[in-house]
C-alpha cells in the first residue's frame, strides 16, 4: 500500500510540476519529485513562548482572522490534488504580491497585514497564503504562521503546513515548496496547533526582533 502511494504521487507531482519546469528548471523539479517521495518528521515543538509583537498588533485589527481555535493537532493527508493546490496557491501569492519592507509601505518598523494593496513583505506572504488555504478549506490548525532566522541570520516568516509527509514550508524566498529540514533555516517559534493565538518554540531560542526584512 505504501509503495502504490508513493508511486502514485511520483507520477501525479511530475505532471503537476511540468507546468513549472519553464519556471524553475528541469533540476528543481526533480528535486520537488523527490522531496514528495520521501517520508518525512515533522518538527519538534518545545515549551510554549511569546507571541510575536506583530502578530498579536494583527489580531487587535483582524480579530475574526484569530482566536482560541479548535484546541486539535492533526496532519493534512497529502495527495497529488492537494498538493498541486498547495503548489497553486503559493504560486499565485508570491507572484501577485510584490516585496516591499514595512518601513517602505508604512513607515514602520514591523507591521503584520494583509498585502490587498499588492504588496507586502515575508509575514504578510504568510497571512495570505495562510487565509486562501483556508477559504479552500484546509484544516486552520495544520497552517502554521512560522517565524525563521533565514540564510542571512536575519528574522523571517514563512507558512508552514503539517502533513503526514513532514512539515511542509511556502516560502516567498523560494520558488519550490520544501520540507523544513531542507531549508536551511534556523526554527524560532510558531503557532500552537489548533491555539493560534498561542506559540511555541522551535528550538533557536534567540528570536528576531522583527521579521520583515525581506
């Protein structure tokens, strides 16, 4: 059974990902086939910690987008359909939203919103992405807002997205969506699943003070 699964999605993610080769190469679609080949862990959480600064602003100006939850864990079962709307929706996000620094859009240091105006930085990437998913009806405690010290040390956001394949991360830095161990970033914090307003750490215990450089 494992082995038709896992044969099945092989063949489904390489004809999903044959409309992006022109856009990401031959080689970073093999490597999407294989990261969807392979079985995966999910990450480790650890104590519960702060709630980024930014978020909890968000929430004082979206408290329908927020809340206590449903207090539930749970992992998506990836298929190849579910995939290729994951796959979708982070296409569309990082390509209709361009990137722009909270102090060039607003002239302030951190703020976590909604990039309606078509444009935005890392968190509002993830804000999006994260309530399309869920308006397709993605399980909201398997989409994790999650906060990452990226290649350059600096504080960044991305989504991540529990299934039973492993954690998976949609990243506006990155065209492809990758298991988290294959990011190379250091994992800061994230929500509690199914208590957003709730978040634990991930191990680098030295959270960024802002994470919307980029």
């Amino acid at each position: 059974m494992k082995k038709r699964l896992e044969r099945a999605l092989l063949a489904a993610t390489v004809a999903i990902m044959a409309v992006a080769v022109s856009v990401a190469g031959p080689a970073q679609a093999e490597d999407q086939v294989a990261m969807l080949s392979s079985f995966a862990s999910n990450m480790e959480v650890g104590a519960g910690t702060s709630t980024p600064i930014g978020y909890a602003r968000f929430c004082e100006a979206n408290p329908g987008d927020c809340g206590n939850g449903n207090h539930r864990g749970g992992k998506v079962a990836l298929s190849e359909a579910n995939f290729a709307q994951l796959a979708k929706v982070n296409d569309e996000v990082n390509t209709r939203v361009q990137p722009l620094t909270d102090m060039e859009h607003f002239g302030e240091v951190e703020r976590w919103t909604y990039p309606d105006d078509g444009y935005g930085d890392c968190e509002d990437y993830v804000l999006e992405k994260r309530r399309v998913l869920i308006g397709l009806g993605w399980p909201a405690e398997t989409l994790l807002i999650t906060v990452v010290r990226d290649h350059k040390g600096d504080g960044h956001s991305v989504l991540t997205v529990i299934t039973d394949r492993g954690d998976l991360v949609l990243d506006n830095q990155e065209l492809r969506i990758q298991l988290w161990h294959e990011t190379g970033y250091r994992f800061v914090k994230r929500q509690a699943q199914g208590r957003p307003d709730q978040w634990v750490s991930l191990g680098d215990v030295l959270a960024p003070a802002t994470v919307g450089r980029n």
